[in-house]
C-alpha cells in the first residue's frame, strides 16, 4: 500500500511540475503516463523514490516562484524545504547530499550586486539551517541508542556489499521467495 501511494505521489508532483513548465494538460498528462510506463519496472521495494519524491516536491516549490526575482527571501519556507532537503539526507545519503547542495546553493548563481550576496546569504543560512534539523535529530537518535557505530558499519563502510534492487514484479513471479514475501510486496 505505501509503495502505491508514493508511486501516485510522485505521478502526481510529475504532472503539476509539468504543468507550471508546459501549459498544456494534455501533453502533460501523455507525459506523466509515459514516465508512469517507464516508471513501472524499475518501482522496487528501496528508498530511492522516497528521494525522488523529496526532490519533485523541492522542485514543485521553486517552480512555484519561477516569474519572480531569483533572490526572494521567504525564511520559514526556505527553511521548511530545508527540513526536507535534509530528509533527503537521512534516506539516501549520496543522492539526498547533491539535493541538498543545489537547494542551499543554486541561488549564489544570481548574485549581481552587494545586496544580492546578502540576500543570497540569508537564503543560504536559513535552507541550511533547515537541512541541518533532521541530521541533527538522526544522530541524536544514534548516539542515544548507541546505534552510531552499527549505522556507519551498515551504510559507510558496508555501501559495496548491500544491494536490495528485488522489482515488485520479480518478487510476485519468482518462486523462491515465500508466500509471505509475495503477500507483502503486494500490500
């Protein structure tokens, strides 16, 4: 159930995504169905589209500002999505960590005058910020549980031994795998 509601999530933010960039439903929505069918095989049962959606959500909300000035500081927002940037981080380290670099740190690229460098400073800080609140929590979480080492066993220096990329559909076909196994993917 939780990985269909996070496939129609992401299916979801696609099309309004496509719909700020393409002004046009029906194109976006031949779009959205054509990334659904390239979509479909490679949904398998991992955190890498938990990420995505991390990210289509963080897009949603730039694009939402796409005709104003780059370099508009809203700091409960910019901080919010920095929240999620970081949560970007604690799900998928590599992936969540460029995230969260080209949120923080794509607005330095409208910097013209001296105003923009503090403005752009600002916007920086609080995203930052943001992003540092879910980290901060994690390892607080680690370090109480003394679970610190355990996780950079499992996810530094383990990261060339774990692969868990079983697809919904290989899971349900193949017969080595419980019943039990084949009645979760399909919840």
């Amino acid at each position: 159930i939780l990985g269909a509601v996070l496939a129609t999530a992401i299916l979801m933010i696609v099309y309004i995504v496509l719909n700020k960039l393409i002004n046009n439903k029906y194109l976006n929505f031949f779009i959205t169905l054509l990334f659904c069918m390239c979509f479909i095989p490679f949904f398998t049962l991992d955190y890498n589209f938990l990420v995505l959606l991390f990210a289509l959500i963080i897009l949603n909300y730039e694009l939402k500002y796409k005709n104003e000035k780059l370099l508009k500081l809203n700091i409960k927002k910019d901080f919010m999505f920095g929240i999620l940037a970081g949560l970007a981080i604690i799900t998928k380290q590599s992936t969540g960590l460029l995230i969260a670099v080209a949120y923080v740190g794509y607005k330095w690229l409208a910097i013209r005058s001296k105003d923009d460098l503090v403005t752009a400073f600002k916007i920086s800080l609080s995203r930052g910020l943001g992003v540092l609140v879910p980290i901060i929590v994690f390892c607080t979480y680690l370090f109480i549980s003394n679970s610190f080492n355990d996780f950079l066993n499992f996810c530094v220096f383990g990261v060339s031994e774990f692969n868990n990329s079983i697809s919904y559909f290989r899971l349900l076909e193949a017969s080595q795998y419980d019943i039990n196994i084949k009645i979760l993917a399909v919840m």
